[in-house]
C-alpha cells in the first residue's frame, strides 16, 4: 500500500515540476512579435522614375515599368504610384513591336500593357520636378494626382534607374542630380513628416555613391554597384536590338515574383539574391539609418499594400461597438441569431481571437508557479508521513 502510494506521490510532484520549471508550452504574441516587427504605416506610396530617354536605353523603361506592374499586382493602386519616364520607347519608330515594352527575350510580358498611368513624361521628368515631388513645394494649381499626398504614416518605396557615376545621376544626358540633393530633400521630408520608412532603391553605374551622403532617420537604402563599377544589362532581345532589362532590376523582380500580397517574406531574403554570381557587380545596402533588422521587415511593407488600421476611440464611444453590443456590452448580432439569452451565451473565437492568443500573462505564470512549489513541499511532507 504504502509503495503505490509513493509511486502516486512521485508521479505528482513529476508533474508539479514540470510546471515549476516553467517547462510550458506558452503562448506569448509579444514575443512572437519580434520575429516579424511591424511597420508603424497606415498606407504605401511608390516613386518610380526613369531617368533615360532614346531608344537604346529600352532596358531603363524597361526596369521602371516593371516594378509598376509589380507594385501594383501587390496592391499599391495607381492613385499612390508616382511613374516618371520618358514614355519614347513605346512608339518609337525602332520598334518592331509598336506600342510594347518588354523586360525578356521571351516576349512574355507586355509591360507597358493598357493600364500604365503614366504622371510625368518626356520633358516633365527633371531633376527640379522630382525635388518639388519629394518635398511637396508645387504651385497651387498642380494636380493632386500627380503629387506625392504622404504624411508621418507613409512607407514610400523610391526606385531610380539610368546613367550615373560618382554621387550624381543625369536625367535625360540633359542635367545631373547629386548625392547631397537627394540627401536634403530625405531631410526635408522627414522635418516636414511626410514618411514614416523610405526604402531607396538605385540600379545604376556607381549607384551606391548616391546613399552615402544620406543622414535623415528610417531610412534602407540599396544599391547596384560600388564606386568605380558598372551596372550591366543582363540580356538583349535580337528581334528588339537592344539590352531589355539591367541585371540589378531583374533579379529583384524575379524574386518578388514569387510573392503576392499576403507573403511574409522578409527583406533580407530579397537581399540575398544581390551576389556577384548574378549582378556582375556588388551591390551595396546600408542599414544604419534604419531603425529595423532587414530579417524583421517585411516586403509587402514596401512594395506592397498592407495597410493597419489606426483606431483612436475604443469602446463605447466607437460607432461600430454601440451598434453591434447592447448596454451591457453583449454582441446584440449573435444573440439574435442564436436566439439565447444575454446571461447564457458565451463565444469562443479561439486562436483568431487578440486577446485570447496571451493565453498565459508572466503574472498568471508566476503564480502558477509558487502553487507548484507549494503543493510540491506539500507532497513531499506527505510522502515523509507516509513513510
């Protein structure tokens, strides 16, 4: 008898132990939160910007437009995509395929389609223009549509493609756009709160010379080559005569591709794609005015549209609560179709449920385990007694 009742004993304070030691399979949303840090923005703005024009830089429209169609598969919509190009490749008279544009060989994609909107063209596409765009300093007149309508909420994903060299980018071989301009106009969005994270993406010679002299807060920047190294085309289309697409650009679009709009893939993982093996060349990224690990960032929170929801008033003063609960605070909806009392329903949302997913809070365990060290010397005093 007294041997089955220590085996009983044993067998508990086993039990308690685990719960001692804290040997739990908890639950804990905080710390699941930091393997994904969320983005504090309530909308996504994109500009995307062709700094070329004449028919043998095809592959430069050719970037551009295909990181607008991206974008948009992902759900940033027209009304939030600025797409600054030259707009002459389409309807050139080289064109062997009037009114198309297309980033492979295969001729699978028509990028420039029927549904590219197109905000600044030809002549339009200035260093001045693209300055006034960032730091939103336009005449009264100028349309909304073609304004960059951000505020401190705003992720704005910045992709610029075409000739460049040491800290400057030229525009249409007309004039140049240095390091320290689009350093200042950064700064100046950020004193005015027109951002809240920038992701600055160049595909050009030299490319990273033109984030080096960035200094303005949350802030990712990459590059496609260092100082002194060329960006290069990865292929050319012979029915075309031209290069289609930079090697740069290509890759990141074939790895975005891969995702749509609901996707967790992190930045990081895009990044890895950058090798030498596939650009030719080393592309730079620079993490330190940004203010989240390139693993914890998601890609949609840039290139896509994921948008949170601010909500400023809780509770009872909120419309949608006093419509859907009672004065006690019961969801008045389910009542009825369920057709029970107010005393007597319960509902379980399960794992969907915020709140319910903390399932147990540090103080919940700490007292769950002092009742273990409490019923353990219990039993031991038992188990002695027993003896």
């Amino acid at each position: 008898m007294k041997i089955q009742l220590n085996i009983v004993l044993v067998t508990i304070f086993s039990i308690l132990t685990v719960f001692v030691r804290g040997d739990i399979n908890v639950v804990n949303t905080e710390e699941a939160d930091h393997i994904i840090s969320k983005s504090k923005h309530t909308n996504n703005w994109a500009v995307l910007v062709s700094t070329s024009r004449f028919w043998f830089n095809y592959r430069h429209m050719a970037n551009v437009l295909s990181l607008y169609r991206t974008v948009k598969r992902l759900g940033i919509p027209d009304s939030q995509i600025i797409l600054m190009l030259s707009d002459d490749i389409a309807c050139n008279p080289r064109n062997a395929f009037p009114g198309t544009v297309f980033n492979n060989n295969n001729q699978a994609i028509d990028v420039y389609g029927d549904e590219v909107e197109v905000d600044y063209r030809g002549y339009e596409v200035t260093v001045e223009n693209f300055i006034r765009l960032l730091t939103d300093r336009w005449d009264p007149d100028h349309p909304r549509s073609k304004r960059l309508l951000t505020d401190e909420n705003s992720n704005i994903f910045i992709y610029l493609t075409g000739h460049g060299g040491n800290e400057f980018l030229k525009f249409q071989d007309a004039e140049e756009i240095g390091a320290y301009d689009i350093a200042d106009a950064f700064e100046q969005m950020y004193e005015k709160k027109r951002y809240n994270e920038i992701f600055f993406m160049i595909d050009t010679c030299q490319a990273n010379t033109m984030y080096e002299r960035l200094y303005s807060p949350n802030i990712l920047a990459v590059g496609s080559s260092k100082l002194d190294e060329s960006s290069y085309s990865h292929h050319s289309d012979m029915d075309i005569g031209v290069a289609v697409i930079d090697r740069f650009t290509y890759y990141t679009l074939e790895f975005l591709e891969k995702i749509d709009k609901d996707s967790k893939q992190t930045m990081d993982k895009l990044f890895n794609e950058y090798t030498y093996e596939n650009v030719h060349s080393n592309p730079g990224i620079r993490y330190d005015l940004f203010n989240r690990n390139a693993s914890e960032v998601l890609l949609t929170d840039f290139f896509g549209n994921v948008q949170n929801v601010v909500v400023e008033d809780e509770g009872e003063e909120d419309i949608l609560y006093i419509t859907n609960h009672d004065e006690r605070g019961k969801l008045v909806q389910f009542n009825q179709e369920h057709n029970k009392s107010d005393e007597s329903y319960q509902i379980d949302f399960g794992y969907e449920d915020v709140e319910s997913s903390q399932q147990i809070t540090p103080m919940t365990a700490n007292f769950i385990r002092g009742l273990g060290l409490v019923t353990g010397a219990v039993v031991v005093g038992l188990w002695f007694v027993s003896t």
